[in-house]
C-alpha cells in the first residue's frame, strides 16, 4: 500500500542536518485510497522526532468507505505504515543538496541520493566519506540501519561502513 501514497500537505520548513547537506522537512500529512482488502481510506500525520531522530507516525486513521464494510483488526494490519513512512520521506521530505558553489548546485530527494551512489571501489576518499554521511543520515531518518545501509549502498564491508562514518564525524 506505500505506493499509493499521496502527499496532502507538507512542512515547508527543513531541519538542517550534516551543515545543510541534507534537509529533512518536519512533518506531513499522506493519504492513500483503496489497494486494501475493501475500499478504504488511509490518512497518516508524520512527523520528525527529533528525540529518536526519525520519521514517525504521529496518527494513523483508517476510514471505511465501503457501505457494509467495517474497520477490523484485519484491514489494520494490511496497513503498512512504516512502508509509507520511508516511501513519502525518501521521495518528497528528505533532500540532499550537492555542489560548492551557488551555480552549481543541485537537489536531489533521498531517494534520487541513494540510486545515485555509486560503489567505494577506485573514488576519492573525501568524496566516499561524503556519502557515507549522507546515506548515514537518510538511513537514521528513515529507520533504517544505518550502518548496514551504508555497507549495501557503497558496496563494502560494515566494518568499512563503520570507519567510513567515523571518520565523517571526526572532520565534520
């Protein structure tokens, strides 16, 4: 059912993490319709919680449309809502700003990040350490396991991972 998520309304504002690298808006409204065992209606109250630094549901609320129908414990648990989470907040409330110069600068989503990172093997230290960070944060605030996030998406061991996000931390 996390596809078919629909973005109501968004914070506009963004927290800035990593010095302004990745911006995480902090909070969201989505909606989805159907994909569900009867015809139904999902509404999910996001939000970031800055106290577990990641995306979780504030409310979830499940509305039956269908004449006869009812909400069951059964349609309840056909609803994903951590998949939606992550589905929302990597596409359209986490993003990543890339580039030095205001010229040249670009903004992906958390999602566009992630398919573009390409693995460690023959890149500049300074440039994998960058997006160790980068998929170190995105991870966290999707409630991922960071670690292992970074480990997949670089194409090394976790206790390269480890070190790669060490170092990241230890020169800011």
């Amino acid at each position: 059912m996390a596809s078919a998520f629909e973005l109501v309304v968004v914070d506009p504002d963004a927290i800035s993490l990593l010095g302004g690298v990745v911006r995480a808006r902090p909070s969201a409204h989505l909606r989805a319709s159907g994909d569900l065992s009867i015809d139904a209606t999902v509404e999910i109250e996001i939000a970031l919680d800055e106290a577990l630094g990641r995306y979780v549901a504030k409310s979830v609320r499940v509305e039956c449309d269908e004449p006869g129908g009812e909400v069951t414990a059964k349609l309840l648990r056909e609803v994903r809502v951590q998949e939606a989470i992550v589905s929302v907040a990597l596409r359209d409330m986490i993003s990543v700003v890339l580039g030095e110069h205001e010229d040249d600068v670009e903004v992906l989503s958390g999602e566009e990040m992630l398919a573009r990172v390409k693995p460690m093997r023959g890149r500049d230290r300074y440039e994998v350490v960058q997006d160790a960070m980068i998929i170190d944060a995105i991870a966290r605030l999707g409630n991922w396991p960071p670690l292992a996030t970074v480990a997949a998406r670089l194409g090394v061991s976790q206790s390269t991972a480890t070190r790669l996000v060490a170092e990241g931390r230890r020169h800011g």
